[in-house]
C-alpha cells in the first residue's frame, strides 16, 4: 500500500488499530496518550487523528468523537505495522496433539484441525480437503482386471495417484487399451483434471469421436475415470465470531451466517489461494464473503504426502487480533503438511 506516513503517525495508527481489536470501542486521543504512553498531548493526538482520517485511515461513528480503523488502515497495519508474537509452546502442543490424534484418518485430522483453530484463534477455523481435480493432468493408463473390468490409473502432474474401477460394455484387447490411453494422454495433456473431464465430454459429442469406434470407446470409458468430486470443506465455531460486537445487530448477522452456510462460495474463494505460498490476508471486502464487510480471513495452504494441496485458515472479523492469528494458521498449515508427509 503506497502512503506515506511519518513515524508519529504510524505510531498513533498502530496504536489505534491495536486499541479497537482489544476493546471493540472507538478509540479517542486521551485515551491513545494515556494507554501507549506517549510524550504528545491530546490535542497533537488529535490532529494527528484528523489527518489519518482525511486519507481514509480512520473513520468516525455518529455516536462518538472517538475514531474506528477503516479497511484500509487494518491492510496497512498487516502489511507494515504488526508486530507478530510467537506461537506459544502450549498452543504448539495443541495443535500436534489435534493433528497426531490416534487412528484419525485424513478427514479425521482435517476436522480436528479446524476445530483447533477455531478454539485458538476464538473466531472461525476451516479446512478444505485436499482436492485431486485441481491438479494437472499427467497420465492415464488402464489395466485389465477381469471380465468386462478395468483399472483405470490417473497421475497428476504433482505425482498424486487416484485408482478407478471401470466395467465396460465389453473386453478391449491390450492393445486396444494402450491406444486408447495414447490417446486420452493426448487429449488431456496440459489440462487440469477438472478441464479433462470437460474435454472428454464435449469430445464425446463431436462427429470426429462417433466416425471412430475406437476414440469413443475411449472416452465413454475415460468419462467414468476422470470423475469430478466436491470439494470436503470442514468448519468449526461459526458460533464464536457470531459473538462479535460486529454482529450484534440481527439483520447483520443473518447475513453472515448465511454467507457461512454457502460452502460452495467458501470453497471458491479459498480456492484462490491454492497457488499462492505462505500466509494470504483477506481483509473487509476483500474477502467477497457477503454483501457488506466486516469479515477478514486468513489462509495458509497444506501439502499431502502425495502432493495435493489443501487449504486451511481463520475467518473473524475485521477487528481481529492479526498478530497472534496469522502466525497460528502459518504455524498449522506447516505442521499439518509435515504430518501428512508421513502419512
């Protein structure tokens, strides 16, 4: 974010910011000068304050001559101003005792996972599966098992591996199978799993695949192979950031919570980090979970032992202690791939 601020002035931000996550209350200069102990007087305080509002860093309620971050001043306060504190020893050891639970299996863990997010960071935790379609596609060969049985062996250009058990029509000869597979190979090189599976269907609709016994065998079988499933999305303590101050007002979390019960927009916009290493901040409007802002999340991705990618984070609002809560989800998406690795 391009302002310019002198070190006065990001003092009194800081400190501003700092004051509202803490109390949910607008924050006046005596109070700045008082808590932060400041060698200013109010009235310098005050002054100050009045030019971070005329550059949209503050903003000041109707009820109050004490003044609120805007959107603006919590993204410069993440990009340049927050002081991140360590991940604590004991929360450390919550999150590995959650994440090496015995006889938990992946889903098992990923559940466990949110719920301790959501309990270390008191706002909302959420994990999305690791999803296979959204890699790329790298190979596809099929091996024959019995009678009108095949073994349908999908890869990833990341290494993952998915098996699929396909009954036929009919029993292709191995020769047969092997051309079939040179030509899916072909047709789905480059495309995600997602797209193959859009490219097998409109090629099964063209002339090019009816003039040709063969290829449309292979992509009726190939459509069975290279299925698309949802995306496992697994959220904790909804309750707890509908306890917000934010959200007292009724309509205003109605919104939310509906917003929340739409999974599909919250696998979507989390898909938008799959790519992206390290920790991504969405702050306010940022996010486009609803209609209005108020919500901030952060997100860290995840790698499995077999190179799909998931994601893991917090969802709270704006006025979220971002110092403690970004070095957690940081700290879990690392220990999660780590334990996954092992798996």
């Amino acid at each position: 974010m391009d302002i310019e601020l002198s070190a006065r002035s990001r003092q009194i931000l800081e400190a501003i910011v700092e004051d509202y996550i803490a109390t949910a209350e607008p924050v006046g200069s005596s109070a700045v000068a008082r808590r932060h102990a400041m060698s200013l007087s109010s009235a310098t305080v005050r002054n100050v304050m009045a030019d971070l509002e005329e550059q949209g860093l503050l903003a000041s309620p109707h009820t109050s001559a004490g003044r609120i971050p805007t959107e603006k001043a919590y993204r410069l306060y993440v990009d340049s101003l927050v002081a991140f504190r360590q991940v604590s020893r004991e929360e450390k050891r919550e999150i590995v005792r959650h994440c090496r639970r015995s006889g938990a299996g992946l889903s098992g863990i990923l559940k466990d996972t949110s719920r301790t997010l959501s309990q270390l960071s008191n706002y909302m935790g959420i994990v999305v599966a690791p999803s296979f379609t959204s890699d790329v596609f790298r190979h596809i060969e099929f091996i024959r098992l019995g009678h009108r049985k095949l073994l349908a062996i999908l890869v990833s250009s990341k290494g993952a591996v998915q098996n699929r058990l396909i009954e036929t029509e009919d029993d292709p000869l191995p020769e047969d199978l092997v051309k079939m597979g040179n030509y899916l190979n072909e047709l789905m090189q480059g495309l995600t799993i997602t797209q193959a599976r859009e490219r097998i269907l409109s090629e099964m609709v063209s002339e090019k695949a009816r003039y040709d016994q063969l290829m449309s065998r292979a992509l009726r079988i190939s459509e069975q192979a290279v299925t698309v499933e949802s995306d496992e999305i697994f959220v904790e303590g909804q309750a707890r950031i509908l306890d917000q101050p934010e959200f007292s007002d009724v309509s205003r979390m109605k919104e939310i919570y509906r917003a929340f019960e739409q999974k599909g927009q919250l696998v979507q916009l989390l898909s938008r980090c799959m790519s992206a290493d390290g920790v991504q901040i969405y702050i306010g409007s940022e996010t486009t979970l609803s209609q209005t802002s108020g919500i901030s999340l952060i997100t860290s991705r995840f790698v499995t032992s077999s190179n799909t990618v998931g994601m893991l984070g917090v969802i709270g609002p704006t006025r979220m202690g971002y110092s403690s809560v970004i070095p957690i989800v940081d700290y879990t998406a690392r220990m999660v791939s780590r334990l996954l690795s092992e798996v």
